[in-house]
C-alpha cells in the first residue's frame, strides 16, 4: 500500500475518533477512514505512513531474546 495512503487512512481514523461526540466504536472509525482517506490525502505526509508501515513490521515479528555479549554479563563482586 502506499504510504501517503497509509497517512491519509490514519489521518482519517484520528480525525474520526477525535470529533465525535460519543465514544467511537472501533469498526465505525475504522470503516469511516477506509471510505473516507482521499479527503485527507492532501495533508497526509509520505513519512508517517513509512514510519507506520515501520512499526507494523516490527509489530508482526516473534520477540526473542537475544543472548548478551560474554563480556557484558554482570558478575558479582
């Protein structure tokens, strides 16, 4: 997907989910972002949607711990 799209979607969600009167419900914001995001296009900015796009990625990776350096083990005195 295009970033700038990304944004725009974003935009719209965060838009949606701050002018409302009543507590958003999470698919409503959703889907009025999905219908809506060509509005917001001309303020959406190409680098939030890559940074989103970022996090996602990271998101959707397993965790795993990573074993630390022999040299940076902490040993008690």
């Amino acid at each position: 997907m295009n970033p700038r799209q990304i944004a725009a979607e974003f935009a719209a969600y965060t838009w949606y989910e701050e002018n409302r009167t009543t507590k958003p419900v999470l698919k409503e914001a959703a889907r009025f972002a999905k219908e809506n995001w060509s509005a917001f296009l001309p303020v959406a900015h190409e680098g939030w949607g890559k940074l989103l796009v970022r996090i996602a990625k990271q998101r959707t990776k397993p965790h795993s711990r990573k074993e630390r350096h022999p040299s940076r083990q902490f040993v008690p005195a």
